[in-house]
C-alpha cells in the first residue's frame, strides 16, 4: 500500500429514522442511523461491528443503493459495489443451476459467447476452491459453505473493487468460518479489493480486518486500527464486546 | 418429462397423469376420427343402450354417442385451456406487476379483485353470459375475466415474497434489468405455487363450462360440449334411459379427476 491510499468510499453524516405511532397515537421518532460518517480506502478491509439493531445492516443497505431516503451523503469512487450477503440459504436463486447464477452477471457486462463465459465461470469456481462438477447443481444441492463460495464468486466475476460483506459467516459453523474468512482475505490479496465487513463478532472482524468501526443504537462510538481496538478498547460498549470475543 | 416424476415421486401425480394423458389421447384422437359422424342420424338406432356397435349407445336421433361424447369433451377442453390461458396470463401479469411494484396501482387493482372475489364467479359468469347471450367466444372471455382475480392473488403474494430475497438484490446489483429480474429470476421460482394453481383452475373451467352450458348460457345450441349433452340427458334419464347422462358424467369426472390429482400431485413436495 503507497502513502497515500485512494478512497473507495465516503459517508457523510449519514442519518435515517422512521416514525412509530404508539397506541395512545403518540408520534415517536427512532433513529436507526444517526450522523454516521466514515472512509473506505483502497485495499483496506474496514470492519463494521455492533449488536442486532444497531444500524449495521441499515448502513449496508444505504451504502448499496438499496435504502430510499436518508439524509447525508454516500460517495462511490468505484464502480458499483458487489455483496455477499449473511444467509448463503436466499442469496442464490433456487430455481437456477450454479452455471446460470454466475453467467448472469457476465451477460449483463455483455459477453454474449456461451463458451467465453462458461471458461470464465471455470475460472472463478476453481478460485474459490471449487470445480466444473459444481457447474450443474442447484444451490439446493450444496452445502452452506459452497453456497457462501458460490456467492462469493457471483460477487467477484463483476470484477468489482470493492464488496459489502454482510455477516458473511455469522450462517456457517466455525470450521467453514475459518475457510470462507481464509478464501476472503486471499481474494483481497488477489484482487486487490476493499471489503466493508459487517459482523456482530469481534473475533471474525480481528482475522480479517485492518480497521474498525463500532457501531451501537445507530451511532458510531469508536473507530480506529484493528490492533488498537482489540488491546486498548476506549468506549465501555467496545471493551464489552471485546470481552464478549475473548 | 423424466425430471417431473423424479421430483413428484407420488401416486397422486402418476395416476394423474395416466388419467390425464387417456383422456386428453381420447379427445385428440376424437378431433380427427370419431366411429361415427357425430352428427349423423340413425332412424334404425334410436335411443339404444351400449351395444358393440355404439359402446355407448346412441341418443334420440340414432346419433353415437361416443363419437359425440368425444367431440363434446374435445369443445370443453378446448374452452377450458383458453380461459386458463387468459385467466393465469392476465392474472400472473397482474399479479407479478402488483407484487413487484407495489403502491398505488397495487392498492386499486387489489381492490377490484377483492370485490371481484367477494361475488361467487360462476354466479357473476352467469349474470354476465345471461345478458351478452351462448356462444364459444363469450363462454371464453367471461369465465377468462372471472378466473383472473385468483391467479392475480396468488401470483402476487409470491412476486411480494420473492422481491425481498437476497438473489433479487443481487441481481439488481448486477445491473439485470426490471423485466428480466420479473420473466427469469422471479416467475420460475413461483412455478410449484403456479402449477397446481392452473391444474386446478383448469378443473374449475370445465366445471364452469359444463355448468354455463347446462343452464343454457355456454355454448349455443348448434354447438356441442359436456355441459350441453349433460343438460340434454336429462330427458333421457326421466325416461328409464340413464347411459347417456351416465357416459356424460363418467367423462367429465374423469377430465376433472385427472387434473386433480395432476395439481396435488405437484403440491404434495411444496
């Protein structure tokens, strides 16, 4: 990494709440993101940790574009992110075969010969530590740690540089952890990629990130290094969820 | 077809297809050879019971009745595909748009349906086809509009399901276009909620087009289908001569049965 790292994205002040009646018809306001703001540089793996409702997933879905109003601003200075989502059960269609889930996306960059995609798609699967033999299984014929490989080489053939990774092994159990963080941080060596890593789990967020962002009811509460963070926690909240990790 | 039976190992499916696929033979093969005319008259063999002339006997006017069963089953099938086509076509266009989308237009066209199913729709058929009078076409179009509401609920409800999974995201991610996320990401994945959904309401068209004709509001007078000769074997029946209303009845239970179990054959896995 040079001195001066280029920025992938920015966020700005980024809030977002919703209104809720209560019976007795008063109007409540519950912030589920307020005045959150960060950077994401290139080749940096940034960690987003905080419990259930703590915004985490909201930030996510505001960051892809998936979020209609918020107030603040959300800079891209990549081309469209790619995600790999927490359930491995529903990111890929049911109906279709593997081969099919991950020529779709190279249909829609346009290559149209079925060979010139099929070799890409070989390609890929053989990257993420699986084989031709995958090409015409249904998700419903894999294992939720071949799913989360097969998610994450759909995410990878767009050739992004930069992917949202949503609780990516909070599904899995520990074994597959390891592996699918290990194929996670090979991929970023490989390709050069900036992850924004969400997770609930101190641990899984220390084996694969550079840096951290603490997140609690929608407010930041703590930023910094990864090492910094896990030995020298400032905010209570932190020191409770490092605690929690060890 | 192999796939199919791999997927729906059970004996509702088989014996549903056996009965489907005879039936469906018969009739075909009816549309092209018949034993008889069914139109021609017999003054020497009037009103006869099954024989191994006329298996299954002959009417009033020395006319087989096989022959003019198949023809007859051959016109309700053929009505009952169209008002499926048009029933599930409109329906799962509606339905997938309403679901997708939500809304305004969500809101309206839900309304409508609601108050469309709140009226019994073979009750609406027929008030409808007592005012625009007999006739294939208008049989077609009317049940095709009443069955709409229903496919249009069920189609919806899964499009709004399916719209938050996390593969739709994807694919929106992916740059994939609105239409083609709704034809190739969404529709095949409602096909084992659709399937038995048409099978049945393919058994409700021919029911509805047997009842419609029975009660003289289906198809015209010159024209045959189920529902016309089961109305006409009435007589017969009054008269210590049941075969026809027998043969009639037998074939219209068959049609629906097959479908039947077709359609719960499907669910049996879902």
């Amino acid at each position: 990494m040079n001195d001066t790292p280029a920025k992938i994205l920015e966020v700005r002040n980024v809030s977002t709440s919703y209104t809720r009646k209560s019976p007795l018809g008063k109007v409540k306001i519950q912030h589920v993101l307020h005045d959150v703001s960060f950077d994401l540089y290139e080749g940096e793996a940034l960690g987003l940790v905080g419990e259930s409702g703590s915004g985490k997933t909201t930030l996510a879905r505001a960051i892809l574009g998936f979020l209609p109003k918020y107030e603040g601003t959300i800079r891209h200075f990549s081309e469209r992110p790619q995600v790999v989502f927490q359930d491995p059960y529903t990111a890929l269609n049911p109906a279709k075969t593997v081969e099919w889930i991950l020529g779709e996306p190279l249909r829609m960059l346009g290559i149209q010969d079925a060979q010139a995609r099929r070799q890409k798609i070989l390609d890929m699967l053989i990257k993420v530590g699986l084989d031709e033999s995958y090409l015409s299984r249904k998700p419903s014929q894999l294992s939720g740690g071949q799913r989360q490989r097969i998610s994450i080489a759909a995410a990878l053939i767009m050739e992004p540089r930069f992917i949202v990774a949503d609780e990516p092994v909070s599904a899995l159990d520990v074994t597959i952890q390891a592996q699918i963080l290990e194929l996670l941080a090979r991929m970023k060596e490989e390709f050069g990629l900036s992850y924004l890593f969400i997770s609930h789990d101190m641990n899984v967020v220390y084996q694969l990130c550079d840096r951290v962002i603490v997140m609690r009811k929608g407010v930041v509460v703590e930023e910094g290094d990864i090492d910094q963070i896990f030995d020298a926690p400032r905010h209570p909240y932190t020191r409770e969820l490092v605690e929690a990790s060890k | 077809m192999k796939k199919l039976f791999e997927k729906h190992n059970n004996w509702f499916f088989k014996t549903g297809f056996v009965i489907t696929v005879f039936m469906v033979t018969l009739v075909v093969i009816g549309q092209i050879w018949t034993p008889y005319d069914p139109a021609a008259m017999d003054a020497a063999a009037k009103a006869q019971g099954p024989s191994l002339a006329h298996f299954m006997g002959t009417d009033n006017f020395g006319r087989d009745l096989f022959s003019r069963v198949l023809e007859g089953a051959g016109a309700t099938l053929i009505i009952a595909f169209f008002v499926v086509l048009l029933g599930a076509g409109l329906g799962t266009l509606i339905g997938a748009l309403t679901g997708y989308f939500g809304g305004v237009v969500d809101e309206v066209l839900m309304r409508i349906c609601d108050a469309l199913t709140a009226f019994p729709s073979v009750l609406l058929a027929l008030i409808i086809l007592a005012i625009l009078g007999p006739g294939r076409l208008n049989v077609i179009g009317v049940l095709g509009l009443v069955f709409i509401p229903s496919f249009a609920r069920i189609v919806r409800t899964e499009f709004a399901r399916i719209k938050k999974l996390n593969y739709v995201s994807l694919a929106k991610l992916q740059g994939v276009p609105t239409g083609r996320i709704l034809l190739r990401h969404i529709l095949p994945n409602i096909m084992p909620v659709l399937l038995p959904a048409i099978s049945i309401g393919f058994n409700n068209a021919v029911l509805a087009e047997a009842s419609m004709s029975f009660l003289g509001v289906g198809v015209s007078a010159s024209e045959v289908s189920l529902g016309r000769m089961l109305s006409d074997s009435q007589n017969y029946i009054l008269r210590g001569l049941p075969w026809y209303a027998i043969f009639v009845g037998l074939t219209i239970v068959l049609l629906i049965l097959g479908f039947s179990l077709l359609g719960e054959g499907m669910r049996q896995e879902e």
